[in-house]
C-alpha cells in the first residue's frame, strides 16, 4: 500500500501501458519499483487516496471501462472493488477527501466524494495537444498542468473550481507526458522523452529538471500519482507498513506532533519498546500497532496504524546434480523453489550466484540457464526490501565425456593394391565410430580398427568420428581427428637428355629423373636403359653417342625394391652430318660479267641458307644467285646451311674477277697508198707475255704493217679477258688532182688545186703549170693559196689542155711529187 505519512510519504506511483503499479523514490528515479500489483484491465488512471468507500486507507483508485463506461475501483490490499460510481475521464488524483477526474479532450474537471457518480465541477479550454495532467494535494485543491502552450503553466484550484495560483514553467523540459505528481513543493511528471522531470515550486515559477535516466523508456505509462491525502506533510506519521526478517530485528517507528502518542498494540504478538516520539518494535508475525500521529493543522489527532510484516521464506535451491557434457560444454536449468505468505504483499527478491558469467539467463528467476565450466555451488539468494536474505545451494558436478579420438595407420605396399590396417586408439570412451577414408569413393567403415585396400597411391586424408551417447542416449557427445595418410611408394621412371634431336655422333647425356621408393637402405633400385641402337647400360646417368642417323626409342627400365616394375621412354632423332656446295660455279670471270651460282646441299633438317659474296653482298634462303662483280679481285664467295641440330655448314669458292685489257692502237693516221707502210701496234699491252692479239686483217701477233688507208682493229686477250680498239687509216697524198676546171666566175670549181691536200699537215708545196708549148703560165709555192685562175699575165688563156708538175711535204717527213694534164674549159 502507499505510504501517506513518515517516510517514505514522497513516494510518486505510476501505472504502465499494461496496468502494473510501480513506485518511484525521487531522489533516485532511474528504476521502477515493482509493488506486484496490477490494476483491472484497460486501466488507464491512477489516483492514491484515502479510502472514500469504506476500505483500507489509503490506496489506489482505478477506472476501468465496463461496456463503454469508465467505473471507479479501488484496492482492498488484495483484489480490486468496483464502487460502481461513473467517472468518464481521463486522469484521476487523490486530494484530501476528494478525487478529481480530468477529461483534458473536453476540458472538464469532475470531483468524487465517495457517495455517487462523480459530478462535474469546472471546465477550461479543452486540450487539443494531449500535454494537460491533473494532481492534487492534502488540502483538497488540484493542479493542472499545460506544457504544450506558448507559454507552460502549472494552475492550482481550490475544491470549488476556483483558480488560486499561476506558476511559468522554467528550466529544462519536454512535454507530451501522461502523468503529473504533487508532494509537498514538488511537482513530477513524465516526459515524452522517457525522462522523469521534477520542478520546485516557487512564488511564480516551476523550475523543471531532467533526471539523466529515463525509467519510462522500456515501461511507458499511462497515469502517475502521489499521496493526496496526507502526502504534503512529509514530516509526519509513522510507518503505515513495515517488513521485518522472523522477529529477530527491532523495527523503528517515530510520530510527529506534541505527543502523547498512545503507543499501541492492535494485534499480533509485537513488543513495543520506549514510550516516546520513536519506539522499536519487534514480532514474530503479523501485528497492527496504532498511536496518535498529527493531521494536515499538526494536531495529534489522527490514528495512525503502522502492520508489522514479517517475512518468512522457504527457500530450497534444489538437489544436487551431475551434468554430462562434451567439449567442456554444460548445459542445464536449476529448479528452485521459493514457498512464501504472499497474502502480507512482501516482495521478494530472487538473485542466483555466483555472477561468474556461468549463469546465462533468470538469474533473477527460480529457473534460471547455467552453463558451469567445472563441478561448483549455485546459490539461490531471496532477499526484501527489508534487508531478509533466505539462502539455499546447490552443488553441480560436472562430468566431460567427449572422446579424445586417435588412431594409428599401418600400411602394408604393394605394386598394384595397398592394404591398410587402422587402429583405434580414442581414449575418454565411445560407444561407436565411423570412418572416412578419403578415397574417391568416399569410402566409410562403422568396424572398430578396419583394414582398407587403397588401388591407388595418393596422400589420403583419412578422418576418424567418435560418438558417445549421454543423458540416457538422448545426447551425442561427437569428436573426431584427421590424419594424412602417405601412400606414395612410387616407381615412376623417367630420364631427361640435353636434347632429343641431335647431330650424328653427339654425345648425350641421359639424365635419372625417376621417382621411387627405397624399402631400406641396403635395398636401392635398378636400372636399365636401352638406347634402341643395340646397346644398353644399368647405370642410371650416362652419356651415350649415335653412330647412325635414324630415330631410335631410347627405354628406361626401373625396378623398385618391391619388386615392380616400370618403364618409361623417349624418342630420339638422329640427324645426319650436313654438306653444302656450289654446282660447277665459274672461278675466273671478267669484271663485269654474270656470275651464277647454284647451292647445293643436304635438306634434311634443313633451315636455311646464306650465300655471302664476299663483297658485303648476302643473300638469304636462296638456292641460285646470279651477279655481277663491279670490281676486279679476288673474292671469298660462302655458301652456308644452316640445320636445325647440326651446326652449320659453310663452303668458299675462290672467285677470281679479271679486267678487261685495256687495249690503245693510237690516234687515226694517214697513209698515202703509194707510200712507206704503217706499223700499227697495242701501246698498251704488246710486251705482255700473257696477251693474245687477233687483228680485223687475220693476224696474231702484237704488231702489223698498215699499207691501205681503212679502219684497223684488234682483239687482245689476257686471262680470258678481251679488250679492242680501232683506228682509222686516211689518205695521206694528192690522189684527187682535178682533171678540169672552168674559170668562169660562177663560183663553181674557177680554179685548179689540190684542196684535200692543202687540208693536211703540209710543211711545203710548189706547183707549176705549162702550156703545151711549155712556157709557165702559173707557178706557185704558198700552202693556202687559192690555186691557177686560167690566166697569164692577167689574160684569160684559151681553152685546152695544160701540164702541171707539183712537189709536196708532210709533217711525217713524206714528200710526194705529181705530175699531170688538167683541161681548161670555157
């Protein structure tokens, strides 16, 4: 029940979304405080008052809404009364002998004096943002709150509906709350944030403050409360209830007031000690003691009765157990049992021990989850408020039966199928296994230690599962270990060679490359290599030679000390020594002339070719070549092969590149036909031992004699190598004497001379003519005169025939005399 006076008086009730009544202390308003009670279903409000119905006093008022129509309900300490009297609002509050009742959606106040329906009283502007509440105080008046305005107020009413005072809201808070609470000159309501907020009332203001918890976050509610009929005085009366532990504890009650303070004992077997303002008092049960306390004016009085509950629980933690488990993991529930008087509405508190982290969940509840690491005591601790503890334990052994799994191979080899023998060596104990023997069939086996054929080599990863059965088989404690079993006991031969393709009588390596396994020390595997040309050797690195092209299957024979026996081999191909050539090439040609050239050589494994000129001229990959050299000399001409296993194969064929002779007969000449003869010979080469000459007139020797005017040529040849000239032979002498002439004038042929011969190299000439009675008629001795004109002594001489005698010489020393009849015509 709700402490009204004494301490404890300042206590603010709340009621949640769900209908539990808690309190809070304000001076810590971080935890609800449970009371075990809750109100009637759809309970929206919350009121403490004294009881106007005739029922214990004070306690908790209700609405609870039966068919559409709120009815008032009060707490009789063990069940909720309807007073069947009709109050349809929405907050109520205790005030003196009165309740209030607020409908803030209409903004009417409706009082309740205990004799009928409430009746309606005032009404303000109705609240249109849900943010009014109503309190009252031990006097009668009320409070209505109004955060939600533009300027929040707290107004106090008188029991008529009469405003009495206006307070301005300050401070730090947040409307939207559902409950407001008065005690003393405090004021408390809920914010819509989940704070608790308090304010102090002052001459014109409420100065508001947020508590830093916020204890309706998880529980929100629907209406809060305070002590409304002798709430404000909270200096005043004792206990209305106190909890002892058995008797054995002396509890403390003080009045207030000038006394006397008639101490005394109602009920029960309590023992009052003291006669005073404070007394102790102890019991063994349940007893009721009165004495004078003051009222609201401080006058004693009032009766006051303060119930001594005595608290008695019957705590047993229950019986001892043995928990099996695997891998260190236990699991179980502990069934206390708690047997208490729930009829004085002590509240007892459950807290199981130790808080090791053991405990998972209820640790506040008789059952809770544990999960222990080792055998150990639980405790299970019920304590009230009062300070009495009831302890009972129980002890939990522990027992861990997970099978250690473990296992041993032994493998037997063989060349084609291994056996393997497997024991089991789990420890901890199993009652049956299974086994995976990593093949590619996923083999398996239930059989304690079970032997397996394997027909392959491999690492094997084998796996060994060990169950064991608990709690009466309806647990499986399971484990289980891997292990790689080695199954390779190989006989792989294979060798390597620095190559496969070689040249004809090359050495090669044959290099060991096999895998094998070696059963002992003492015991090594042998060898045999057949190299396919009939021979064959046991050593297992050799160097063999080919004597012969072919290609030839060269074999290994490797057998192991288990007797197997394996084979491996490798081709090898054999090239023949290459040749290269030329096809009948020329070795002496003249300069400038074609050389061609025709390669020649093996094409088996046959690459390429470079035909080098020895000039910086290359050809490549080219099997005729023909060319030209600008140069005479000697010339180194290669002729390479290249081949894809044996090296490369050159040939040189010395070219020789001869001039042609350089043949000079001298310049053209001049010969007269009647004359000493020419000797017409090579300037160049006609004292060459090696020359060969061969001249246009048939001749072969290195000089002829040139009597005719004409052109002469000759051929001389030196190495195989022709060179020739020529020169031309002209007439040298006056062969082309006119026989007649005609000095007429007409330009044409007026005079009579030798002109071809005045063209030549003339160092002196005469002539003279006569008439055919012999007198000179015309004589001359200059080279370039214009000759006899048919005229003596300037007369033109008769037509007839004259005789003319004439003496020359040339530059070569010839002298040539003529003589003749030339014919004048007219």
């Amino acid at each position: 029940m709700p402490l009204c006076s004494g301490p404890g008086a300042g206590m603010v009730e709340v009621i949640d979304t769900l209908g539990n009544v808690y309190k809070i202390d304000p001076t810590a308003p971080g935890t609800l405080i449970p009371t075990g009670i809750t109100g009637p279903a759809n309970s929206k409000a919350l009121a403490v008052s004294a009881n106007l119905n005739g029922g214990v006093s004070p306690t908790y008022y209700t609405t609870f809404m039966i068919a559409g129509i709120n009815y008032l309900h009060y707490w009789n300490k063990f069940v909720w009364i309807n007073t069947t009297h009709v109050m349809n609002v929405d907050d109520i509050t205790g005030a003196g002998t009165l309740i209030y009742g607020y409908d803030y959606v209409n903004g009417f106040v409706y009082k309740y004096d205990g004799t009928g329906n409430a009746t309606f009283l005032v009404g303000f502007m109705p609240c249109t943002n849900a943010s009014e509440d109503i309190a009252g105080d031990c006097a009668g008046n009320f409070y209505v709150i109004n955060q939600g305005a533009t300027t929040p107020t707290l107004k106090k009413y008188n029991s008529s509906g009469v405003l009495q005072n206006t307070w301005t809201l300050t401070g730090t808070f947040a409307n939207g709350g559902k409950g407001l609470a008065v005690n003393g000159n405090m004021v408390y309501y809920d914010g819509s944030d989940g704070k608790f907020y308090s304010g102090l009332i002052g001459a014109t203001t409420v100065n508001f403050a947020a508590s830093t918890a916020s204890p309706f976050s998880t529980s929100p509610i629907f209406d809060m409360a305070s002590c409304g009929d002798r709430g404000v005085n909270t200096a005043a009366g004792a206990k209305d209830s106190i909890f002892g532990c058995d008797g054995s504890v002396a509890q403390i009650l003080t009045a207030t007031g000038p006394g006397p303070y008639d101490w005394t004992v109602i009920s029960g077997p309590a023992v009052i000690t003291g006669t005073g303002q404070t007394v102790s008092v102890t019991a063994s049960q349940v007893s009721i003691v009165t004495h004078k306390d003051a009222d609201c004016s401080g006058n004693n009085t009032l009766v006051d009765t303060t119930v001594l509950y005595i608290a008695n629980a019957q705590v047993d933690a229950g019986n001892d157990t043995t928990l099996v488990g695997c891998h260190g993991i236990f699991l179980d529930t502990l069934n206390g049992s708690l047997i208490v008087d729930t009829s004085y509405h002590v509240t007892y508190n459950i807290q199981w021990g130790p808080l090791d982290g053991t405990i998972l969940s209820g640790d506040r509840t008789l059952n809770p989850i544990i999960a222990p690491t080792k055998s150990q005591y639980y405790y299970l601790t019920v304590s009230t408020l009062a300070g009495c503890n009831f302890v009972d334990s129980v002890f939990i052994r522990v027992i861990d039966s997970t099978p250690v799994p473990n296992f041993a191979a032994l493998p037997k080899f063989n060349c084609l199928v291994d056996t393997v023998r497997f024991v089991n060596l789990t420890t901890g104990g199993f009652d049956s296994v299974y086994w995976e023997f990593g093949d590619i069939l996923n083999s398996g086996s239930s059989a304690t230690s079970p032997t397996f054929y394997y027909g392959d080599q491999g690492l094997y990863k084998v796996k060994l599962l060990t169950y064991m059965h608990i709690n009466g088989g309806n647990d499986v404690c399971i484990d289980s270990v891997e292990s790689v079993i080695n199954l390779l006991h190989p006989n792989i031969p294979e060798f390597g060679v620095d190559d496969s393709t070689v040249c004809v009588g090359t050495p090669i390596t044959f290099k060991d490359k096999s895998k094998t396994y070696t059963c002992a020390p003492n015991i090594t595997p042998t060898f045999e290599y057949d190299f396919g040309d009939g021979t064959k050797s046991t050593s297992s690195n050799i160097v063999h030679s080919y004597t012969q092209t072919g290609t030839y299957k060269a074999t290994l024979i490797l057998r192991n000390c288990l007797g197997c026996v394996d084979s491996y081999s490798k081709i090898i191909v054999v090239d023949t020594l290459p040749f290269v050539r030329f096809e009948n090439p020329d070795s002496v040609i003249c300069e400038g002339q074609r050389l061609h050239l025709v390669a020649d050589y093996l094409t088996v494994g046959h690459t390429g070719t470079t035909i080098d000129l020895g000039d910086g001229t290359v050809f490549q990959d080219r099997d005729t070549v023909d060319y030209s050299f600008a140069k005479a000399g000697t010339y180194n001409v290669t002729l390479t092969g290249h081949y894809r296993i044996c090296p490369d194969m050159a040939f040189t064929q010395l070219i020789q590149v001869d001039p042609y002779p350089r043949v000079y007969l001298g310049d053209d000449t001049v010969l007269c036909p009647n004359g000493s003869p020419l000797v017409l010979s090579d300037r160049n080469n006609s004292f060459n031992p090696d020359a060969k000459f061969l001249w246009n007139t048939g001749a072969k020797t290195a000089s002829i004699l040139a009597k005719d005017i004409g052109t002469y040529w000759a051929q001389v040849t030196i190495g195989g190598c022709t060179g020739t000239d020529s020169l031309v032979v002209n007439k040298d002498c006056y062969v082309d004497i006119p026989n007649s002439f005609t000095p007429n004038g007409d330009g044409v042929n007026d005079y009579f001379l030798p002109r071809q011969m005045l063209g030549r190299s003339i160092n002196s000439f005469t002539m003279t003519v006569y008439n055919r009675w012999g007198q000179i008629v015309f004589q001359s001795a200059t080279t370039n005169g214009r000759g006899w004109d048919g005229k003596f002594n300037d007369k033109d001489q008769p037509q007839g025939v004259y005789v003319y005698s004439i003496d020359v010489s040339f530059d070569n020393n010839v002298s040539e005399h003529y003589t003749g009849n030339v014919t004048l015509l007219r």
